[in-house]
C-alpha cells in the first residue's frame, strides 16, 4: 500500500481521500483553508443528474449576447480580465461545435449513470447516511413556448438518466409549491434531481472523518515535484513532504500546479453568487430553477439559498455582489414573500474547462500523480464517482471510460 498526497480538502479532494483509504492506503490531505468557505461549501447543494448538457452548445452561445448586455443578468463578464480569459474562451467556442457538445454528452453522462450510487457508497465509507432527499425539482419558465421547448430536450436526457420528466401548468405548479405565487406560464418538473443536506455540513462531516483517519495538514501547497524516490510536495520552502503518489484536487487553483508540473489546462473560474436565508419565513417543497434567468432556489433543512448565475473572472478579482441582490429581486417576482434583505451573500468559484469535462486522470507522463478538479456546476454530484475513479486509476484498474477526461486533450 502507498502512501499518497492529496493537495486541496474541497468536496473533490475529501471524496478522493477516502475512496484511497477504503483502498487500504495511507493517506495525507493538504488544505490551506479548512474552515473557508470554498465551492464545496456554498454551492445549491442538487444532486443534478440530468444535468448531462455542457454550458457550450449552440443555444448558449444564441442567448450570450442578450445575458451579456446586463452586468447583473445570468452571464457576466469581467470586462478588465477579458485578456487573461482570452484563450479559455476561444476554446468555450470550438467547444460549442455540434460534434464536441456530443462527446461531452456522452462523457458526462458516463460519470451520471453511476453518481447516485457512488454517493450512497461513499457516505457509507464516511459513515454518513441520510444525508440526500428525493426531492426532484421544479423548473419555471415565463412562456408556454419556453416551457414546451425545455421539455421536449429535458424529457431526451430523463431517457438517457432513467428518470421522468412532467410538464405542468401554474397552478399545478402552486399547488406542489404554494410559494411560488407570482406569474408565470408554467414549469417542468423532474424526479431526477435531488437535494443534499447542507453542503457546509456534508463537507465538515467528511473532513471530519478524514481528521480521524488520515493525516490532515493545514498548509498551502506550493508545488508538486516529480522525483526517483516519491512526489515531493512542498508546502513553503522550508517543508517538503515526500509521498509515493499525489493527487491534485485544489479547485481552480489547481491550473498553477499542473504548470508546475510541466503540463498545461484550460482551466478558470465561472464564479457563482448567492444568498443564504438561515430560518426563513417560507419554504419550497423543492429546488426551484429559474432557468431563463440563470440562477435556482434550495431549501435545506433551516435554510433557503437562492443564486447561480455565472461571472467569468479571475479567481483573485474582487467579488461584485450586487450580483446575489439582482437575483433576489429577480425571485421575488415569483415569491413575492422572499425577504430583500437579512441573508448572507457569498461568491464562489466553480473550477471549469472549456468542454465542461473535468479534468479526471493520470499525468501522461507519470502514473503516480493523479488530477480530479474542473468539475464547473457539477462537482458536488460527481465527487464520489470521480473519488472511486481516481483511486482506481491510481490502482492501475482505471475505467476505458475515462479517455475524453484526460488531462492529454489540452496538451
Ligand atoms: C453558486 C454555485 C452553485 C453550485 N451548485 C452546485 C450544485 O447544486 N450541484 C453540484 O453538483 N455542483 C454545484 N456547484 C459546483 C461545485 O460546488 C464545484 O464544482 C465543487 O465544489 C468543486 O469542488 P473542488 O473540491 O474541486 O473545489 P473547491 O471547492 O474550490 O475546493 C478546492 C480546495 O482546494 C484548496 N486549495 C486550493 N489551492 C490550494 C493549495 N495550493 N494548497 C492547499 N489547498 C489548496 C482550497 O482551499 C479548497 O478548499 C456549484 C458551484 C457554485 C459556485
């Protein structure tokens, strides 16, 4: 049995280690933030297994300049980063042609078939359980031409997911969910979503595990070295610490380390923008998307969390969270008891490639460094799969399917 590195403590790099501990190795996790707050922390909290469509493909790229005119609305860009964003989005456009969109359906549909089981058994490992509803979820859309139109494409993937799809009118709709009182012309509802407990707690429980049974340094790693006698991984100048194997899972920090590595990624950051009301005054019976205007509604156990939308920016530009305002005011159109104020905002950053794969393979040149980041708006769903696959990898028992996820495709 090794004993193997994993660089960065997120949902990814937690689900990585104890899939390697279940495997009998050693195991050491190096965060350099373990109380913050990062994607795993923060996100909407849906296990999204429809959710096999990249972010570009040509419907995408029809409503962008519409989005972009409004520097609050779903997709915004931060005009000053445009340079540094230059050629990830150049390759967001080839990755939009109908072949590429495609293979990424594919792919990530390959990774959705098994999401649901995987988390179940990695809870197991953790010793979590109960912490995922069947909740399904809602989404609402203005026109009736809208609504018909996500329908015919949602019910395509239920097929491929295996799960069912309804399409409902408004007052169906208010009566599954009596807060929803404002206008619209009517939803889709599907049975294939479903909703974790609060991430923040599936995350520290899982850290917790991991402080219990394997080593957790607090630490920002600096870089990885390849060496004759093990990974060097360095954590300052003065520390290294030398292990058999490594896995890089450090978000959208990752791309610095890969370079370290000799290697290359398109990798940035689609940040995301929220507000998390902690007791709140209404509940929704499920996650609510808001399709048409980029952003959904969670209800936890003691808490509703409303936001989405994407910003591509640097991972270090100052947040703008008027972004998590805008989308309140959006909702309320629709709830109208949504409070406007009394939340917590938060900004986060979704770690993404071009072609919406993650980036889940072995270095090309080395097979005891592993990377699992770039899981862009569907990393908390394919944590655990991509935790069993890495470990498998690592074993030399790596699943065919994996080809389209290699880091080599940006090489
Ligand atoms: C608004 C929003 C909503 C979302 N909703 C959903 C959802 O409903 N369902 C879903 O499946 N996904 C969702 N996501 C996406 C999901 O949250 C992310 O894909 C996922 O959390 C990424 O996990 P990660 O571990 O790769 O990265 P992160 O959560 O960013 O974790 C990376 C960790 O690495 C650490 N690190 C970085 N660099 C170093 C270093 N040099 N040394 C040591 N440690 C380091 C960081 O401190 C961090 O803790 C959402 C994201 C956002 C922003």
């Amino acid at each position: 049995m090794a004993h193997i590195g994993i660089v960065g403590g997120g949902i990814i790099g937690c689900a990585t280690a104890l899939h390697l501990l279940e495997q009998g190795h050693q195991v050491t996790v190096i965060e350099r933030d373990a109380g913050g707050l990062p994607a795993s922390v923060g996100n909407a909290g849906i296990l999204a297994v429809p959710e096999i469509d990249p972010i570009a493909r040509p419907g995408m790229l029809l409503s962008a300049p519409k989005w972009l005119l409004d520097p609050l609305g779903p997709l915004t860009v931060r005009w000053g980063d445009l340079p540094a964003l230059m050629p990830w989005l150049s390759r967001f456009l080839l990755a939009s042609r109908p072949s590429q969109v495609a293979r990424s359906r594919e792919a990530l549909l390959f990774l959705m078939k098994t999401a649901e089981a995987d988390h179940h058994a990695m809870g197991e490992i953790a010793g979590v359980t109960g912490h995922i509803r069947r909740t399904g979820a809602m989404t609402i859309f203005d026109t009736v031409a809208a609504r018909d139109k996500a329908f015919t494409h949602e019910a395509e993937n239920a097929r491929l997911v295996g799960c069912n799809v309804e399409t409902l009118d408004a007052a169906e709709t208010r009566r599954r969910i009596p807060a929803l009182k404002g206008n619209f012309a009517g939803a889709v509802y599907n049975d294939g979503y479903q909703t974790f407990e609060y991430p923040l707690t599936l995350l520290r429980r899982l850290q917790a595990t991991l402080r219990e049974r394997a080593t957790f340094i607090d630490a920002a790693v600096t870089s990885a070295e390849r060496g004759t006698d093990g990974i060097t991984v360095r954590t300052g100048a003065q520390n290294a610490h030398l292990f058999d194997k490594a896995v890089i899972t450090a978000g959208v920090w990752s791309k610095t380390l890969v370079e370290r590595l000799g290697l290359h990624v398109h990798l940035e950051t689609e940040r995301g923008y929220n507000t998390t009301f902690v007791n709140p005054s209404l509940t929704l019976e499920m996650p609510v998307f808001f399709s048409e205007h980029g952003f959904v509604a969670t209800p936890f156990e003691n808490a509703l969390r409303v936001g989405g939308a994407v910003e591509l920016a640097k991972p270090e530009t100052a947040a703008n969270y008027a972004r998590a305002g805008a989308m309140r005011r959006k909702m309320r159109r629709y709830v109208p008891d949504l409070p406007e104020d009394g939340g917590t905002e938060w900004m986060g950053r979704r770690p993404s490639t071009p072609d919406s794969l993650p980036v889940i393979g072995l270095h090309p040149g080395d097979t005891r460094i592993a990377f699992a980041f770039g899981h862009g708006h569907l990393g908390l769903t394919l944590s655990a799969t991509t935790g069993r696959h890495v470990a498998n990898l690592l074993a030399g028992t790596g699943d065919q399917g994996l080809a389209p996820f290699s880091i080599a495709r940006f090489q």
